[in-house]
C-alpha cells in the first residue's frame, strides 16, 4: 500500500543575511494512512522545519533545496502556489504550539473555524457554521454553539488549542501536522489534549505527523518514531522497538537525561556533553560524533548511512548499541545495555562546555559551617496572603477585583535542604518565590529567613539581606542585561553590596565563572552570544556570588533541551553540595522538581494541598490532586504509557479572581462531594512529615480526624 | 563613542568559539548601519551639508553684510555662481550662512526635545500611578496645543533668534520622544534583569544610570534624528511664513519666502536651491533615523 505522505531526501535551508543554515538535510519519511508518526528531537534539529517544508510554509528566505514530497502520489514540492493552498487546510492540517497567537484575535472562533470550510468548501456561509459547531463539538469545546461568538481571548489555552485542533479538523484532512501541540500548556491539560488527539485519530481514520521534543509524548502517542538531529533522521522504528531495542547513541542518551521518579538525586544524571553542531556549517562525518562517547576517527571522517537489519528499524551509527560487537574501541565497554553508563557523565569530556569540575570540589562549603549551628528552619513561611487587583486603574474601581495570586500558606524548611514547589501555571508557586526573596510584600503573613521577618525589613536592612537571598529566574534572556557585559552582569550584586576591591570583584567572577564552567573570556561577552544553557549558567553564578544561603530556582531549566536540562540539574545538584546552599525550586515539572528536592509541596489555585517527601508525594500520595497530576507526567515507556487510561485529572483550572468555595480543586475532583464545596480541608498528616489537605483523601490519615499544620 | 550607544559584538553562541579570544569588538549596530546603502548615503548627505554650512564660507568667501543693489538679482555667472538675491547677496554664500543656522537650530531644538522628553518620560514612568497620570496627560495636553500658532505669536512679541527659536521648537516637539521613553521604560522596569539587580541589592539611581538609561538609548537616538529633521522643517516654516530670524541674520526657510517673490520674474535660483536643500537634509536624516531604528530593533537582530 502506497503511503499517504511519501517524503524522500528532503533538504531544506534558510538563507540569513551572512549565512545559510542546513535546517533540513536528507530526510525521508513516511507516514501511512491513520498513522502516527512521532517526529523528535531537540530544539534546532530540523523537526519544525520538516513539517513547515511539508505544509510549504517556510520562513522567508527558506526553501526546499532537493528531495520530494508526496501526498497520494502527488509531488507537493514545485507546486504552483495556487495549488498548494488548496491542500493545504484541505488535504493537510496543521496545529502549532502556541494557540495564544496561531489564532486571530480580532476574530470571532466561529468565523475563524468556518473559514477553512468556506475556503475549500463551496459552501453557504450557514452551512459553514454549522460545520464548525460539528467540529467543535469534536475537539471537545464544551457547548461549542455558544462559542462560536466568543473571541479568542475569552478562552483558556486548553480550550484555544481546542479550537486550533477544530480548525484543522474542518475539512477532514488525511494528514494532520500537529508541531509542538501541547509544549505551551500545563500538564493536566497536556494529556487531554493528546487523549483528543488520539481518539480523533481513530474515528476519523486521520494520520497525524507528531512533532515533539518530548520522549513521554512520543512513547504513549505515535506509532512510528523518527528521531532528528542535527537536520537528519538518525533513528527511525516502531515505537516499541524504539524504546526497548534502541540503537543509536544520540536516543539513548536522551532517553537517559530524563530524570526518573524513581531516581533520588544520589547519582547523577547521565548528560550528553556539550551543544549541538552549528547547522550553518555542518561537522563531517556523523553529527553526533563530537558529543558521541562512542566515537571513532571513522565517524568523524564518513558520514554513516541511515540503514538496518530490517526497513522497519533504521539508523545511521558506525557503532550502533546492542549489536554484535563488530569494533573494538578502546577503553569504553560496548556491550552497554545498561544505558547510563554509555554517555559521557559530564564530568568525563574534556571539551564541553561543560567543564565544570574545575574549582567546585576546592570551595570550602563556608556557608554550611556558617549555619550548622542554627536551631529551626532557615525559612519559615507563615499564612502567606498575596493578592492583585485585576484591571490597571487602582485609583478609579475602588471595588476590584482581585486576583487570589496566594492564600494562606505556611511551610518552613531547614537548612541545607532543598523544598521543591510544583503545580500548574497560576497556582501562585512562582508569586511565592518573589515573596521570599522581597520582589513582592505580603498583604498578610509573614516570611522568616534566619530569624529576621524579610517583609517587614527596612529598606537598608533589606539590602544588607539581600546577601542571603537570591534568585535564579525562568528566563534567562530578560534576566541578563542584553547591553551588559557578563562581567559586569555577575559583578553587579558584589557592586551592588560594597564587596571587595575592583581587583577581588575580578577575580571572584572568574572564581565564579570557573565553578559554573564557562570559560574566562566569557566576562567580555554579552548575552546574547550565548545559549539559553549557557544564559542559565550565567544567572546561576551571579546568584552566586554573595555566598548567599539560600538561592530560589524559579523554573531553573524548563526553556532547556533535554540533554542541556541534565548538565543543569547536575551542576546545581554539585553547587549545592559543595556550598552547602539551600533551594528553593519552583517549576511545573514534577520531574525536575523530583529529581531535586527533599521535600515537595504541591500547590493548587494558591492553595498548599499536600506536602511530604519525594517519596510520599510520588508513591505515597494522598491528595487526589497529586495523584492526578502525578498520573498526566507522559512517560517515556510505550508500556507505560498505553496502560494509561482516560485523562486523571478533566476540566479547565477555575479563575483564580473567584476560586471555588470549600476545597478549591472540588470542581476538577472525582471524589468531589457537598462537603467539599462547604467546608474546607484542614491538613491532615499521612505519616511522617507527610501532609495534605482533603476531606476524601486517598489514603487513610494517621492518626485520623486530627489536623495538622502544614508549617509544622 | 558609539560602543557606548551600541554596546554589541556579533558572536554566535557556539561551543567550538568559546575558547577563542575576543577579536572583533566593532559594535554590530554600527556594522549594520554601514551595511545598509541608505545609511551611507544619509551620512554622506548630512556631512556634505555640514562641511557646506561651516567649512564652505571659509573657501567660498563672498559678501554678506553690505546692501548692494546694484548687483541685486542677478542669474548664476562666473563671479556668483547661484546669482544673487533682490539684495545683491551671493546666492551660494546666503544658502551656507542659512545652512548654518537651520542646522544648528535643528540640533539644538532636538537635543533640547529629547532631553526633556526621556526626562519627563523617565521619571512618569518610575513615579507611583497617581503622578504618572497626571504628567502623561500634560504631553497630551501639550500634543493638542497647534505649535505653529504658538510660534507665530511667540515670533511677534519677541524677536526670535538662533537660541529662541530653539527653545521654543525644542519646548513643543519633546512630547514625543517622552511618550516613546514612558512605555520603554514602564516595559524594561518589568524586565526580570531589573529584578535581578534589585535582588542585588542595587539602589534605585544605579539602576537608572546601569540599566534603564542604556536600555532606552537605542529608541531615543532614533527619535533624535527624526526630531532634527522635524525641527529643520519647523523653522523653515516659519521663516516661510516670515516670523524667522532678523534680517541679516538667514536661515532656508527665510530664503525661500524671499525668493517666492520672484517667482513670476523667472529668478529660479531663488527658490529651488533652498528648497532643496531642505529636502535633502532632511531626507538624508531620515535615512540615518530609520537605519538606526533597524540597528537597535532587537526584533530584526538575528535576521
């Protein structure tokens, strides 16, 4: 049988002012009928770029430079313009990653739904409409006629990706290239949206092209998988020979940087060293060989062909894993099936960017004698209360409004320790994080870091206290002055607190530089020279370098790749150690946080609602929430995955400015009764140390029907 | 100089050059600018009209000062190469000396407009929301008065001059730049590297001078350029409607209205070389403004 999309040897570049860049090179791909292909990779391999070449929607100065696509037999590249747009939205769909803007927002979601229909369809403008309450109704929007007036803004992202999704859907096409669908959405969210997309497969017969950088998405979700890099496909299989019999290194590797629930923080992660290539002028030979442990002068020098015992089961690797031993290379066990051990732990490469061994080992961990002999926690967070007004003008709306950014929640931590904080977007985790290092005042509450009420400080006092705190922020292109040097930017709070000569603030940033792993000359620089790795590395040693005692994470690594996201979490793991500082980590993504943290706390609509150690929270939970969000993490095991049943957790998180009475996670609970809506949960304990705060909990408190405090 | 307006090298983030040393520092902004044909060809302009104005009366010597009507309105000869006007002036030598005052009164009207506007603007920005209203709707206020009106009755009652022409220009032309700086501001205050450096500890001048006024610098010298070519077209007009500088003092626009006169007479060189020598000076600022306004717009950056 003919495949629906049929692309072979395609290359794609795109012109720049001084260069062109190689995005796509040599790829060939198909994808059958009710197919899913899984298209993964890091940022910058060519998998967007494929699909865009597919829909012929390049960026200026893009173009399709060789090889050819399919569609039904039909070459699509060289098409007349004309003729491509009537394919496209017609024959192929796509949805994109970032439903705020792929939609219009001076346009009604009806029209913008009945548009594909009335452009390809010859139809009425009514009928039109009536197709887009059909297909609404299909991506699951909950009463979709009523939708159809409603404009794009007044829908959450859950919902709009809903829409894009019965955009696409309007005009029944074959192939659907769905290009990052879920990335910009929470994860309780994410796993609706994939379960729609899964369904819609089934009953309408669609193939899907599934974009994606993310290994769980690709196990519970496609059903063949291509694995890019560099611009090339250097695996493709079946999605279960994939994960069981993997065989290029580059797969391997970024199967074993994901953290593990089950794995402490004891061992490191295992990291691929290093960046990937320069697409501008690709490396010859294999790409992946400069950050291969396997490598030989045979991959540097000829590139290895994309080939395998069976058509079904490709992959372009000189010295492919789990295959009889055909080379003996010196020094690395090639039997490997073991996984970590096949990946340089970054601390073995001597050439990465990543050269972070250097000066961490030698640093006395001063601060940690400074506070061994304090009593109680460092932090104590006492009824934290933070609210916003909605709408700009306070002066004139005396009655506004407010948003329940925070409400009411104490937790404390010792010293040395590291807490992590997690929960979906607005449930306030990131607003606490600003309270403690005094970006924001309290409205009420209270926030003790070392005996002393940092909201209640003076502003001079404050200063003096800023030595203790800091903080490394989500986004490393706005946290660093684009018009600083580095230099200047790591320097600014040793200027900023009167500390040292020029001369030791010189030599405490190239100390400083040292223990993150950038190089000396990197204090000339200026932000944007760097990656987003490298960016993070650079805010981290500026929190730095006031010794302070405890350091906020505010999502330290989720606008990293995979593979830079495990350097990361192993050199703050190694600072940590070596400084003895204390974390607080704020970030959505339960894995991270797991891999991090001694105790969590899961936040819900401002609300603590459990609170325990890693293991309590990800074995042990009790809170139906943790559960349920817990349950949506996609797990990069295709058994895993497809042992999951329907979504855990359904609905849309409520407004934060008018939450739910009683328990404010009633409205998305299964367990959900009257009670829930009338009384709220006190916090109840669930063995040592472990707490949550809910009526009907999962397991039984001990000892029952006493609260507990979650600051306890 | 200009490294501290366009503090940037272009590098990209690349692993291999990381170990490298620093060689090229030349900014990239300033690299671009020169990259872009129409820069070049507005920095040509405006320095050929500045040598012209200042440098040209040096070579070029001619008579000024002294009334000679016996050689009044003469056509382009040997001894005067663009004629004469109605007061036997050398033609060529009249459009340097009026060169020279549109020139300096366009600098200085805009110097004056941007200082007070990224002031004004600066500080509406950092002020609580109370006082922010109030001072952004005097711009609005001052955006609604009609400027000319303003400078013609200014014009009557004093007897204007290089410097008052300036302040009164510069005084109703700096509510633009003040609204551009306003919203750059209240958009960088927000930033998390303003965080950052308050976390640091940073007290709040520092962060005016380190982080704000740098950040800013970019929009405000774009804005300065076009408000050179703006105030150079405002003093033309009012020297048009024949509220300019004193005789014998001159600047294009004076030369312009005097030479409509004669337009019925055929004395072409009494109009067309001051008109255009408005429109190319300002067409040539205008290309430095938008080329600038390229280089700085970080969007276009990685194109």
């Amino acid at each position: 049988m003919a495949p629906l999309l049929d692309v072979q040897n395609l290359s794609t570049s795109i012109k720049l002012t001084s260069s062109t860049v190689h995005a796509v090179d040599n790829v060939s791909l198909r994808v059958g009928k009710g197919e899913t292909l899984g298209i993964v990779g890091e940022s910058g391999c060519g998998k967007s770029v494929t699909g865009l070449s597919i829909m012929g929607l390049l960026p200026p100065g893009g173009a399709v430079t060789g090889g050819s696509i399919k569609l039904n037999g039909r070459e699509l590249v060289g098409l007349q313009k004309e003729e491509v747009r009537r394919i496209r939205g017609n024959q192929i769909a796509m949805i994109f990653q970032d439903p705020l803007t792929s939609l219009d927002p001076t346009k009604t979601i009806g029209y913008q739904v009945a548009e594909p229909v009335r452009l390809h369809r010859n139809v009425s403008r009514k009928a039109a409409l009536d197709r887009a309450v059909e297909v609404l109704g299909l991506a699951g929007v909950p009463q979709p006629r009523e939708r159809l007036d409603n404009y794009p803004h007044q829908l959450s992202g859950g919902l709009r990706q809903r829409v894009m999704i019965a955009m696409a859907l309007a005009c029944e096409p074959e192939l659907l290239i769905a290009d990052e669908p879920t990335t910009a959405l929470d994860v309780t969210i994410q796993a609706q949206i994939l379960a729609l997309l899964r369904d819609l497969k089934e009953r309408l017969g669609m193939a899907i092209l599934l974009i994606t950088h993310d290994m769980g998405v690709v196990a519970g979700h496609t059903d063949r998988v291509c694995v890019m890099y560099a611009g090339q496909v250097v695996e493709t299989s079946g999605v279960v020979p994939l994960f069981r019999e993997t065989r290029h290194p580059y797969t391997r590797a970024l199967l074993a940087s994901i953290p593990r629930f089950r794995q402490g923080r004891e061992n490191a992660l295992p990291a691929i060293p290093g960046l990937p290539p320069d697409l501008s002028r690709p490396p010859r030979g294999c790409r992946f060989a400069a950050r291969c442990f396997r490598a030989t002068e045979k991959c540097r020098a000829e590139e290895p062909p994309l080939t395998g015992p069976t058509s079904a089961h490709r992959y372009s690797c000189w010295h492919p894993l789990n295959e009889p031993r055909t080379l003996a290379v010196s020094g690395v066990d090639v039997s490997g099936t073991t996984g970590t051990d096949l990946v340089a732990p970054d601390a073995r490469s001597p050439r990465t960017a990543d050269g972070i061994r250097t000066s961490a080992t030698e640093h006395k961990p001063e601060t940690a004698t400074a506070n061994g002999d304090r009593e109680g926690p460092l932090l104590d967070l006492r009824n934290l209360v933070k609210e916003y007004p909605v709408g700009s003008n306070a002066v004139l709306r005396r009655n506004a409004a407010r948003v329940k950014a925070v409400s009411d929640v104490s937790f404390s931590m010792p010293a040395g320790t590291t807490f992590g904080l997690v929960g979906e977007s607005g449930c306030g985790k990131t607003t606490i994080g600003k309270m403690i290092v005094a970006l924001e005042r309290p409205d009420s509450g209270s926030v003790t870091f070392g005996g002393v009420d940092v909201a209640k400080l003076r502003r001079a006092e404050l200063r003096r206290e800023r030595r203790d705190l800091q903080l490394v922020f989500q986004d490393s292109h706005s946290s660093l002055d684009p018009r600083m040097r580095i230099g200047s930017i790591i320097a600014e709070p040793l200027h900023a607190q009167h500390w040292g000569s020029r001369q030791a603030r010189r030599e405490r940033v190239f100390e400083l530089l040292a223990e993150v792993g950038l190089p000396k000359n990197t204090v000339e620089r200026y932000p944007h020279e760097f990656s987003g790795g490298q960016r993070q590395r650079i805010g981290l040693a500026r929190a730095l370098s006031l010794n302070p005692r405890l350091i906020v994470l505010d999502e330290p690594v989720s606008a990293l790749d995979v593979s830079i996201r495990a350097q990361m979490l192993n050199l703050m793991t190694r600072l940590q150690a070596s400084h003895g500082l204390t974390y607080l980590v704020v970030s959505h993504d339960l894995t991270v946080v797991r891999h991090l943290a001694d105790r969590i706390g899961v936040m819900y609509l401002g609300k603590l609602v459990e609170i325990g150690s890693g293991s309590d929270i990800y074995e042990r939970p009790a809170h139906p929430y943790t559960a349920g969000l817990i349950a949506a993490i996609p797990l990069p095991s295709p058994a895993a995955e497809h042992a999951k049943k329907e979504p855990a957790i359904t609905g849309e998180l409520p407004s934060p400015v008018h939450p739910p009475s009683g328990c404010r996670f009633r409205t998305r609970c299964r367990f959900a009764q009257e009670r829930c809506a009338v009384e709220e949960p006190e916090p109840r304990s669930f063995g040592p140390g472990h707490l949550a705060a809910c009526h009907f909990p999962l397991r039984t408190a001990t000892p029952p029907e006493t609260t507990a405090d979650f600051a306890g | 100089m200009w490294s501290m307006f366009f503090p940037f090298g272009r590098r990209r983030a690349t692993e291999d050059r990381a170990d490298e040393p620093v060689l090229d520092r030349r900014p990239l902004p300033l690299r671009r600018a020169t990259g872009n044909r129409l820069a070049v060809i507005g920095f040509a302009m405006l320095i050929f009209f500045l040598l012209f104005s200042f440098v040209g009366p040096l070579v070029y010597r001619t008579n000024q000062d002294v009334i000679s009507l016996v050689d009044a309105n003469q056509p382009p000869s040997a001894a005067h190469l663009l004629g004469t006007d109605a007061n036997g002036f050398d033609q060529l030598g009249r459009l340097m000396k009026g060169g020279q005052t549109s020139l300096e009164i366009g600098l200085f009207a805009a110097v004056v407009a941007v200082t007070i506007g990224t002031l004004w603007g600066t500080v509406a920005a950092l002020s609580n929301k109370t006082v922010d209203s109030i001072m952004m709707r005097v711009v609005d206020v001052f955006l609604s008065v009609p400027f000319l009106f303003v400078v013609l009755i200014l014009a009557v009652t004093f007897v204007p001059s290089v410097l008052s022409l300036s302040l009164v220009i510069g005084g109703f032309s700096w509510q633009v730049p003040a609204r551009l700086v306003h919203s750059e501001v209240l958009i960088l205050r927000e930033q998390d590297f303003i965080s950052a450096a308050r976390i640091a500890g940073t007290p709040p001048w520092r962060l005016i001078i380190r982080h704000l006024v740098p950040n800013t610098l970019g929009v405000v010298i774009v804005n300065m350029t076009f408000q050179v070519a703006d105030a150079i077209l405002a003093v033309a007009y009012v020297g048009f409607l024949g509220f300019g500088l004193q005789f014998p003092d001159v600047d294009w626009g004076d030369m312009l209205s005097d030479g409509m006169q004669y337009m019925q007479a055929g004395y072409w060189w009494l109009v067309y070389p001051a008109g255009v020598c408005i429109v190319l000076t300002v067409v040539a600022l205008n290309f430095i403004g938008d080329a600038a306004r390229d280089a700085t717009d970080v969007r276009l950056r990685h194109r």
